[in-house]
C-alpha cells in the first residue's frame, strides 16, 4: 500500500478531532460523578481505545447528565 503524503496530510485533522474528543471526554468523566452503566475505569479504555465510537457511546450512554 503505497500511503502519500496528501493522504497523510489530509488525515491529520481526523486524528487531531479523534484524539481532542478522547480528551473531552475523559476530562467530563473525571469532573463529573459516577458515569452511567460502567465504572470510570471501564469507561477510560473503551474512549480510548474503541476510538471514535467509544467516544460517542460514552456521550450517549454513559454521561451522567444530572450532575455538572
């Protein structure tokens, strides 16, 4: 697979917004009380590792919405 540089390029906005999201959400997690469904430490590794869509299912699912 021949990767060019355009190609890089144009995925590092991607990367940056993946990764500030991550960010986000653990920042809410730790500010935040007990998150929904799963403990914090359940929680951190699946926004971190699942990527985006651990990210979301965290905004979705486990974000505790009645404390701030």
């Amino acid at each position: 697979m021949n990767v060019s540089r355009e190609m890089v390029l144009a995925l590092i906005p991607v990367i940056v917004l993946n990764y500030g999201l991550a960010a986000y959400c653990i920042i809410d997690m730790v500010k935040r009380g007990r998150p929904r469904y799963l403990p914090k430490a359940a929680w951190i590794p699946i926004v971190l590792f699942v990527q985006i869509f651990g990210s979301v299912a965290y905004l979705l699912l486990g974000r505790n919405h009645d404390t701030a």
